[in-house]
C-alpha cells in the first residue's frame, strides 16, 4: 500500500492562510524557550497526523489475482487541538540594553521577560507581548526601564489541525502488505518546500486461526516528515514510529474496524536566530533543539463502506490530541 502526502496537506497543516511569511522566519525572531514552547502543539499534532489513517479495515488481501489488492484514494487525518495548546504563559531571561551617557559606554542590564496568553502557533494571529522591568542599581548607576516589545503570532488560527494524504495502496503477499508513503522534495510557493518517505508493514493474523469470525492484523510504521524554508535550510524535521493491533467485521457493504496503537514522535528544530527588537541581538545566531510529542497510545474505532468501487472510511481515535480521520477511494 502505498500512500503520498500532498503538497496541500503541508501547506494547509504548516502554513494554513498565512501570506506573508513562513514557519521559519517566524520563529527566526525568537529564543529557543520561546520556540518551544510556540511549537509544542505542532510537535503533538505533527505526530498524531502523521500516524493517523494507516488502516481503514484489518482485512489484508483482496480479489485480485494471488490474492492482490488495489485502493487508490484519499486519507484527511485531523489532530484535535485543545484550548489550553493554542496560548501559553512563559517566562525566560534576557537582557534590556541602556544607552550611553555623558561618555559612558551603553550596558546590557538582565531581566526576566514575562508572557501571558501568548499564541502558540496554532493561536491568534495577533502577536504576544514579551514584559520586562529593570530597577537596580549597577556600579553606582541606577537603571530603570519597562519594555513591552511584541513576539510573534500564530501562523494558523485552527482548533483542528488536518492532513489530507492521497494514497495508492497495493498487497498482499503471503498475509503482508507494505505502506509507503513519499513526496520528494517540493516547493510551496515562496514559502519553501517539504520532503517525506515513510513506510509500515501490516501481516494478517486472522490467516492462522481457522473460521474465525473477525480479521485481525498488526502492523509497524517509521515515517520522516522535513520541512525548509524559502533559503533550503531544513527548519523542521518530524520522525515517528507507530505500532498497532487492528481487528474489524465486514457485514456485507459495512466493516467496523478498530484498534489499539502505540506510537512516538520526534521533532527536530533548526533555525537562525536574526537580531530583532525582541531577541536584542547584534549577530545572528544557529539554534537547534528536540521536541517529544506527549502522544503515546492511542485507541480507534471506525467504519468503511464499499460501494464498489468507491470505497468510504471515517475513524475517530483517543488519545493526548484526539483526532478525526475520513477518506473516500477506489479499492479493488
């Protein structure tokens, strides 16, 4: 089975209705603390879509030839993104810069910035404020200033976070069908272009228990996910890994399926750090980091119908994001 995500999916999940600038100069205009904490819910969502609509049935085989089948279609996986992930409050350190006088060189004084109800890339477009207050006393010198310098805004104000993925699917041999999923490297306009290859491989179980009145397959995925921005440096880098137990029933042109699936996600973070009046830098600097998703294990429960040959899916899973997959094909 082989499935491709599209060029639209990226863009709707990553860049969505922004115009003017993409996810890497975006962050490009703020420390690493403040990065992280704008991409947790990207780091959650990008792993619960991309592990999401690896199955629609647990059935492996058709009836084709030696047992071969064929499915051509679309799969819109959408991670659910709760209130509490779309804002955030942060405090970090930092420093106020003060001026010279009288011949004395100017000072970067430290301070601790405050905020509140900040948007995290899937909040308000309108920027957060960072808040800091310096009142102390340095080598005899007093310094005293309150800065309120704007952050930056969401790129994508949405509770629900979807990824259609167009797919060509083709198995089985001896019970075993293979997933992959692959889009070379793409451009998206002027924002910048992504790359991903993923693949899983399902084996039937249902194969080795005579009469029995359900299918039943387990399966493995790995899957890579890059994102670069309109230079070519790679901002953004998904890894994920999912294992699942699937089990469904076909009554006629009806098969409930469901199952039981545990998974992992790694976001790696690439950026340069541009002087701004929020950063307060003189040089730009390289910032890298690593993000865990928090989702873990998931549980399913979905239908498909056939009408052949179009063939019509819709799951809803539970998990840290919930999410709603949905999909419509050609399947023989």
């Amino acid at each position: 089975m082989v499935r491709t995500i599209s060029v639209a999916a990226v863009m709707f999940f990553v860049i969505g209705s922004v115009k003017a600038q993409d996810l890497g100069s975006t962050i490009a205009k703020v420390g690493p603390e403040y990065a992280k904490a704008y991409l947790t819910p990207a780091a959650n969502a990008f792993g619960v879509d991309l592990n999401s609509g690896l199955f629609h049935t647990a059935k492996v085989g058709g009836i084709l030839p030696f047992g071969l089948d064929l499915y051509i279609g679309v799969q819109a996986g959408g991670a659910m993104i709760p209130t509490a992930e779309r804002s955030f409050d942060l405090s970090y350190a930092d420093t106020m810069y003060f001026a010279g006088q009288g011949g004395f060189p100017g000072v970067s004084v430290p301070v601790t910035y405050t905020t509140k109800n900040a948007p995290t890339i899937f909040g308000s477009k309108s920027p957060g404020y960072a808040v800091g207050t310096v009142d102390t006393t340095i080598d005899g010198f007093h310094f005293s200033r309150t800065d309120s310098v704007p952050t930056i805004g969401g790129l994508i104000n949405t509770s629900i976070a979807a990824v259609p993925v167009p797919q060509l699917g083709l198995g089985s041999i001896f019970g075993t069908d293979v997933v992959v999923r692959y889009l070379p490297k793409t451009s998206i306009y002027n924002y910048g272009s992504v790359q991903m290859f993923g693949f899983a491989i399902r084996h039937s179980i249902s194969q080795y228990i005579p009469l029995i009145p359900v299918d039943i397959a387990v399966q493995l995925g790995w899957q890579n996910l890059a994102i670069y921005d309109n230079t070519g440096a790679k901002i953004v880098k998904e890894s994920t890994f999912a294992g699942n137990v699937e089990v469904s029933k076909t009554l006629a042109i009806l098969t409930v399926y469901g199952g039981l699936q545990t998974e992992s996600s790694t976001l790696d973070v690439s950026y340069i750090l541009q002087p701004s009046s929020i950063s307060l830098l003189s040089q730009p600097v390289p910032i890298s980091f690593t993000m865990k998703g928090k989702e873990t294990f998931r549980a399913l429960a979905g239908f498909n119908l056939a009408l052949f040959p179009f063939l019509i899916n819709a799951d809803y899973s539970f998990g840290y994001f919930n999410s709603l997959t949905a999909g419509v094909g050609i399947s023989i």
